[in-house]
C-alpha cells in the first residue's frame, strides 16, 4: 500500500494519500488547495491516478482543494450525505464503503464539530477529520457544532475501536502526526469526563478565538474551494511529507 500523510504548515492540516499500488487508483483525503500544485507532482512521481477526494466536512480554517484537484484529475469530489456544499459529486452515506483499487475506506457519520463531519475507517486505522484530534476533540462553538452530539460519536463511535486502531487526524499544532485509540482513551484530556454534560460543559468553556479564515473559507468550501486563483506552480510553503514508515509518535 502507498501512504502519505502530508502536512500543510499553514494550516496545520493534515491530508492522506492512500493507493493499493504504484500505477494505480488513488484517493486523497483532506487536501488543502494551496497544495494541490505538490499534490499533482506527487501523483505523477508515483504513476497515480486520481479517482476520488473526500473532505472529513466543511472546513473553516483553510480552502479545500477538492473543487481544484476534479478540476486537473477528473477525480470524484466526495463529502457526507448532509454537507452544505451543493458542488459534490457524490454524498457518502452512514456506513458506505468506498472501494479505490481493491482498498476500502469506511464512512461513519461523527456529527459534533460540525454536522456533515465523517470519519473514514481502513483497514488498521481511523482517518477522524476534527472528530478526534490528537490530546484534543475538535471545537463544537461554530458552523453548527454540537458537543453532546460529539460526546456520541466520540464515545459511541471512535473509542469503540480496538485500541490499537491508528488515529490519524485532521489538524495538528504540535508536531505529533498519528496517535490510537487506546493513547487517546487514556491521555486525551478531553475524553477524561464521566458524562456527556462533563463533556458538553467543558466544551462551553473553551473559549477559542475564531479560526483567521473562516469568513473567507466557510464560503469558498461552500463552492468546493471554486473559483480559485491561479495555483501557479505552488509558491506558498510546500507540504511535508511525513515519512510512511516514520516512528510512532506517542501522545
Ligand atoms: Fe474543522
């Protein structure tokens, strides 16, 4: 298998480029539109074509590059059944499976951070969106959020998974990129509540300032990051490209 988890350092935002195979289907979760330049050059070195980008919901704090990269590839633009992007190609469903080149990636519903946020399952691992971050739940005081409906998909959903599962999340601001289930069950401090009034309360209390973009990204995703400007050949700060065999990282 070909995986790449890329980082943004603009955004803090990490994307997943998964295919069964060089010369194959591939699918990108996540991207972020000032990357799609290193993105398509990423694709060619590995001979890859890609057939789909799913964004985990609509993102406030950076543009996506879903609407960009249907554009260049002719790729599927995916988000969940109950986005308010009206662009999409297709709206993934509770449970659906999306099959790219023999993989499969599973789609479950995680409403909390916003309402259309997904998380998608393969294999040993769980890509979480801002369902589940690293030490951290995404924040639940803008764009619909709900944190008792968080409280459900955390608890009901994701720490159900076997504790060895892989998490690897939407964003990071400390240099950790994958974490588990069983980490997260035992250090996150937010998962640390005995009640889903704990939870919702502590969330309340928060008091985040909001993210620098969302009045421009909020409506750019709304669009599926269309119209762009020219992307040019990617002069902003290129992605990393985490190592695919890189040590396990810890919390
Ligand atoms: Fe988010």
């Amino acid at each position: 298998m070909i995986f790449r988890q890329l980082f943004d350092p603009q955004f803090c935002t990490y994307s997943y480029l998964i295919a069964a195979r060089r010369g194959g289907e591939a699918i990108l979760i996540d991207p972020v539109l000032e990357q799609v330049p290193h993105y398509l050059g990423l694709l060619a070195s590995l001979d890859l074509k890609l057939v789909q980008a799913v964004d985990t919901h609509l993102h406030a704090d950076h543009i996506t590059g879903l609407g960009a990269l249907r554009n260049k590839t002719g790729c599927i633009a995916a988000m969940g059944t109950n986005t308010r992007c009206e662009l999409v190609d297709i709206r993934l469903y509770d449970g659906e499976l999306i099959k790219v080149d023999g993989l499969v990636l599973r789609a479950i519903h995680t409403p909390g951070h916003t309402p259309d946020s997904y998380c998608l399952v393969m294999q040993d691992r769980v890509f979480t969106g801002d369902t589940l971050l690293i030490g951290a739940t995404g924040r639940t005081d803008f764009q619909g959020g709900d944190a008792a409906a968080q409280y459900d998909s955390l608890f009901g959903r994701i720490l159900t998974m076997p504790d060895e599962t892989l998490v690897y999340p939407g964003h990071d601001y400390k240099g950790r990129w994958v974490s588990s289930i069983g980490e997260q069950k035992a250090h996150n401090p937010r998962l640390q509540v005995d009640s889903k009034a704990a939870y919702v309360e502590m969330m309340a209390r928060l008091d985040l300032a909001p993210p620098k973009m969302i009045k421009i990204a909020v409506p750019a995703n709304l669009q599926l990051g269309l119209p762009q400007q020219d992307l040019g050949d990617g002069a902003g700060p290129k992605m990393l490209e985490i190592a695919a065999l890189a040590p396990f990282a810890g919390v």
